[in-house]
C-alpha cells in the first residue's frame, strides 16, 4: 500500500498540530506514469512506417536482382490488360481463347515490323537528299559567316568541323546503333520472355484473374470489384494516351506535308509511337523531325 502524507494545521489541544493520514489504493495510480496516448500513436506510427520502408526497400532489392524476368512480365502483363477485350471478343464469336491470343500476338508482331520496316525505309531513301541539303547548309552557314566579317579561312574551317560532326552523327546513328542492338542478346531475351507470358497471360487471363481475387484477403464481391476498377483504369489510360498520340502524329505529319518537308509519313509514325513514352517522347519525336 501506497501512503501519502497529508498535513492540515487547525486549532487543537494545547497549539499542536493534526495529522490526517491518507490511503491511496494502487488501483488509483493507474495512468499516472503511464505514456500519453498521442506519443505511443506517434510512436507506433514511426515504427509502421520504418516497417513499410524496410519492406519496400526490401522488395525493390529483391525485383533489381530478378529484372531480367520481371520486366518482361510486366510488360506482358500490361499489354495483355488492354488487349484482352480482344481476345474476349473472338471468344464470344467462337474462337477458342488460345486461338485469339496466337493471332493477336501475330498481328501485334505484323504491326510492330511494318513500323519499324515503314521508319527505316523512310530513312534510308532520304540518305542522299539529306546529305545534299546538309552541304547547302554548310555553303549558306559559310556565306553569313564572311558576311559577318568573319575571316573566310575560319568560317572554312568552321564548315569542315561542322561537316566532320554531321557525318559522325550520321554514321553513328545509322550503323552504330543498329550494330549496338545486334549485340545485345538480352534484347532478343527480354522479347521472347514477354512474347511467352503474353501468350499465357491472353490465354488464361480470367483463371489467373479469379486466383487473384480469392488471395486478395478481402470478400470476393470486394475484390471484383478492385480488379475490375483497375484494369478499366488502366485501359482508360492507354485509350486516352493512344488519342493524344493520335491527335499529335495527325497534325505534324499534316503540318510536315503542308511545308514539303519529307518523310512526312515517317514523321507521323515516329510521333504516334513516341507519344507513349512519358516526358522524353516528345523530344525524341521532335529531334528526329529536325
């Protein structure tokens, strides 16, 4: 027992004082040393959030190392979220499901070489043209120098270092890079690696989508709904990119081909695909313009 001595001074035998003794039950000091209730939430709360960065650290380390196959699911699995519609609707026409993956992987791999057949053809037959108007450049740039009072052996000088740099750059952006893509084998890895999970993630989208569901921890009418919120979010999002890219590759290769600037088919393609890529899509597009 805890005793607490209280003292209260009042008038009594000959002048002395009383003294009261007090009883204090231990159940009565109960939350007197204990922690605010705001430090301990802030306390559990810190000790959350380092959990949270640990375990996110963690996995990021974890996804760094497995990258050669994560990426490729990824992006196969992004791709097979917006295309699936698709496959349903040759399911629905009675296509079998496997079916419709291989010939929707079959056109997306038809797409992808005349593109790229369409860019580089593009390319290839301006080469002479291009070079041709580079040495009017050069001749023009080299007029205004000595006009300028520039010495006519340095605005020559000038003209040569200028050619110099235009056909590195040239060369290397038309042998180097494509002898630098031959040589990287994982390139070849990581299209194969997502061209197999493609197939599998067309085929059995809804059986890998209803597995999801029943591991998601939460009542399955709860996890429809997620997944569905999710992937017409993440359609939406494709949809909206794919009319921005649209809108963009229509009015540079109509303003390419109004001006007489060539390639104004190429350019409109190289727009179009660069349009989904974020931030540095624009620039690529516009660089290759110039």
């Amino acid at each position: 027992m805890i005793r607490a001595r209280l003292r209260r001074r009042h008038g009594g035998e000959r002048g002395k004082p009383e003294e009261e003794v007090v009883e204090i039950e231990p159940g009565e000091l109960t939350g007197l040393f204990a922690t605010p209730r705001w430090l301990r939430d802030v306390g559990l709360t810190a000790w959350l959030l380092v959990g949270v960065t640990v375990f996110l650290v963690g996995a990021v380390w974890i996804l760094s190392l497995t990258h050669t196959i994560v990426v490729p699911v990824i992006t196969a699995a992004v791709i097979a979220s917006v295309a699936s519609p698709v496959v349903g609707w040759l399911q629905r026409h009675r296509v079998p499901r496997p079916a419709g993956a291989i010939l929707l992987l079959v056109a997306i791999v038809l797409l992808g070489a005349l593109v790229v057949f369409i860019v580089l053809a593009g390319v290839t037959s301006q080469v002479e043209d291009l070079s041709s108007r580079l040495d009017d450049a050069k001749n023009t740039i080299e007029g205004w120098l000595k006009d300028l009072g520039v010495d006519p052996s340095k605005a020559n000088d000038a003209k040569n270092d200028a050619s110099s740099s235009v056909t590195t750059s040239v060369s290397t952006l038309l042998q180097g890079v494509a002898g630098g893509i031959k040589e990287l084998s994982s390139l070849v890895f990581f299209l194969a690696m997502t061209t197999l999970s493609l197939v599998f993630l067309l085929a059995d989208g809804p059986k890998i989508r209803a597995w999801g569901e029943r591991h998601m921890g939460v009542p399955l009418p709860v996890a429809r709904t997620i997944s569905s919120r999710t992937l017409q979010s993440l359609r939406g999002y494709f949809l909206g990119v794919t009319l921005v890219a649209a809108f963009n590759a229509a009015v540079v290769g109509l303003g390419a081909l109004l001006l007489g600037v060539p390639l104004a088919g190429t350019i409109a393609v190289v727009t179009l695909l660069a349009a989904y890529v974020p931030y540095i899509g624009a620039w690529t597009a516009g660089a290759f313009s110039v």
